[in-house]
C-alpha cells in the first residue's frame, strides 16, 4: 500500500512543480545567474559548461558598446550640422566604421588638422575612450593627383600615413585611450570610393575611415572567409583576439 501512496506522493509533486513552472517567468540573465549559484555551490568548472558562454556574452557587451556608441557619435553630428558628411555604419564583425571626408579636417596637401576639426576629435574620442577592449584602426586615403613639389611628402601614401596618424593621435589624447590600442594605415590613393577623373570623385576619394573593434576572433573570421556563415563549433573555446591588419583580406 504504501507504494500507491508514494507514488501518489510524487504525481502531486510532480504536478506542483509543473504548474509552478507554467505561471513563472525567467529571463536569460536570471537563468544564467542561477546557474552559476548553482556551478559556485557544486564546484563545476566553467570551461565545461555549455549553458554560459563567456565568449558569446562578451561578443554581445561588444555589440550593446557598440550600438551606444553609434547612438552617442551619431548625436553629436547632429548638433555639428555633420550627420550628412560624416558617416557611422556597422562592419561586418560587428564594429564601428567612421568614414570622414578630408574636407573636415585637412587642408589640401597638409596633414596638420584645421582648428574647426579639433571639437570633433575631442567628443569622438571621449565616446571612442568609453569603449573597452577595441582595435581602432586609422586608414588614411587620397586621391590619385600627384604631389605638389613643394610638398614636405614623399608621395601620397606618405600624406596619407601622417593624416592617419594626427587622427589617431587626438582621438588618444581626448579618450585617454592607450596608443597601443591604435595601428595607422597608408592606403594612398589605393581604394578610391570614386573616379579620380571628376573634382567630385577625387573630394570623395580624399577620407580618413576608422575602424573600431572588440576582440575578434580568429576562428569566427576563418569560417567568414571560407564561407561559412553559421556558429563556430566549439561554443567553450577562448576567444583569439586578431589585430586589424590581419582583417585586410576580409574586408
């Protein structure tokens, strides 16, 4: 007799707890946390479980750091009077790409910023300095028209590298942000956006892009130059940071 009992016993358990579980509700970071209470008080190791992915919740931070970083640069344009000449979009890893036309911060042939550029590189890189953990890479680029001269510049990739160079440079200063953290590149008049063979073409030529960046990783970008657009794998494994020259080939 007492087998019915019992059996009665864990019907109705069973039956509680099921109707608990249908009136409550529970977020993914409620879930989480409990979890690792949970991991905490049996001594799980976290590199063995598969509910709480650090790389995936670090991927995420990156992305909300980024989208408020949007937000906050796209704002300030606004009140400028430059949402129309500076343009903020998403790149394929999730990053930040600020493309500024040359007319805002250089003279023709100069790498010395004009005074009117300094209040933009001051606000964008206190945003910029809010962001933990990023690449910026600085891509200088020119037109195809050859040097003055007169001009202190060997050619254009050498005009191109120091503008690079002074924007990464006041973007440091004004964000407090560590200038290993930043890389230069020359492109020169290598990737033009336009024909060099119009005055418009060679304006919209002449730019300085930023590419801002959270950790990446190595084996996400393989399986991105391979063509395979789905999950990684391993959904455990660390995150291998890659510097943004090694996404050249990506891009």
């Amino acid at each position: 007799m007492w087998i019915v009992t019992f059996s009665d016993l864990m019907s109705l358990l069973l039956t509680f707890f099921v109707l608990l579980l249908s009136f409550s509700t529970i977020t993914e970071e409620e879930f989480n946390e409990a979890m690792m209470s949970l991991q905490g008080a049996l001594g799980v190791m976290p590199q063995f479980t598969s509910v709480i992915d650090q790389s995936q919740r670090r991927s995420r931070g990156a992305k909300e750091d980024s989208q408020k970083a949007a937000r906050q640069l796209r704002r300030m344009l606004q009140v400028k009077g430059l949402e129309k000449q500076v343009k903020i979009e998403y790149d394929a890893f999730g990053g930040l790409k600020i493309s500024l036309p040359n007319a805002v911060l250089f003279e023709p042939g100069s790498a010395t910023l004009q005074p009117d550029a300094y209040p933009l590189m001051e606000d964008m890189g206190e945003v910029l300095g809010e962001m933990p953990e990023t690449f910026i890479e600085v891509r200088g680029h020119t037109d195809s028209s050859p040097l003055n001269t007169a001009s202190s510049f060997r050619d254009n990739y050498d005009l191109s590298y120091f503008r690079a160079y002074e924007v990464a440079n006041r973007l440091a200063q004004a964000g407090g942000i560590p200038r290993e953290q930043f890389e230069m590149v020359a492109c020169g008049s290598s990737q033009p956006m336009a024909s060099n063979e119009t005055e418009s073409g060679r304006m919209a030529n002449r730019r300085v892009e930023i590419y801002v960046r959270g950790l990446v990783d190595a084996q996400r970008l393989r399986g991105l130059e391979s063509g395979d657009y789905g999950e990684a794998a391993e959904p455990n494994r660390v995150i291998d940071p890659i510097a943004p020259a090694e996404l050249d080939g990506l891009r």
